[in-house]
C-alpha cells in the first residue's frame, strides 16, 4: 500500500502544481499583453514579443518558484540558496527554449500581428514549456532527500 500512497501524494502535487501553474499564467499573460501594447509601436513586432515574452516569464518565474517552494513542494530550503540558484539555471534553459518555440511560431507560422495570433503564439510557448518546467523542478530542484538523480 505504500505505492497508492505515494501516487496519492503525487497527484496531489500534480493537482497543487496545476494549480501554481494558472496563477503563474495568469501572471505571464497579464504581463506579456501589457507590455505587448506597450511595445506595439516598435518597428519589428517578432522583437516587440520577444522582449515582452522575456520579462514576463522572468516575472512569472519569480512567482512559480514562491508558490512551488512552499506550497506545492513544501520545501523547508531557504528562499535564496541553492535551490533558488538551480530554479534560476532551470528557467535559463526553458526561457531560452521558450523563445525558440516563440520564434518559430512568430517566423515560421505567422503567428503576429492580431490579438488572435498573438494568444496563439503565446499558448503554443506556455504548452510546450509547462512539461519541461514540472519535470526539472519535481525531479532535480524539489525531488525527496535520498531520491538520487540518474
């Protein structure tokens, strides 16, 4: 009965993290409109929504990890330690993956220039990041003491 246990807990995380994840989006879109109309004026739209996508997912990032720490992970790490610095180095690597998937959608499908293709483009970023995200923080930064990294 230990395994149904432990599923149990982690469809809880699961839940919790899904959870995190609308108020993080929710952040990350807010942000990413915002600064979209006021970037809207700048001669490249592809650079306009890259620079917006850039700061809102760091301001959204900064949000995931305050919630995920405490709530979701229920890590007792400090909040600037070494945790924080593998959050950071994370989120480096799913920015930079971020903006690639923004790239294509932007250069290679059209998707700018409308407030429909820009939702587009920005839900096709946030699906292809999420997965990446939960994984490196369930399994290298909030993992369980004695659970070894393979």
């Amino acid at each position: 009965m230990i395994i149904k246990g432990q599923f149990k807990q982690e469809m809880i995380r699961i839940l919790k993290y899904q959870l995190t994840g609308l108020v993080v989006t929710a952040v990350d879109f807010g942000v990413y409109f915002s600064l979209g109309a006021v970037f809207r004026g700048l001669d490249n739209p592809g650079r306009s929504q890259h620079m917006a996508q850039f700061l809102s997912y760091t301001v959204a990032a900064v949000v995931g990890y305050a919630l995920n720490r405490k709530w979701t992970f229920g890590s007792g790490a400090k909040f600037f330690g070494a945790k924080l610095f593998q959050y950071i180095l994370l989120n480096v690597v799913i920015l930079l993956a971020s903006l690639f998937v923004l790239s294509v959608s932007v250069d290679a499908l059209g998707l700018h220039g409308t407030p429909v293709r820009d939702l587009l483009a920005k839900g096709i970023v946030s699906a292809a990041t999420a997965v990446l995200n939960y994984c490196g923080i369930r399994f290298w930064i909030f993992r369980k003491p004695g659970r070894a990294a393979k």
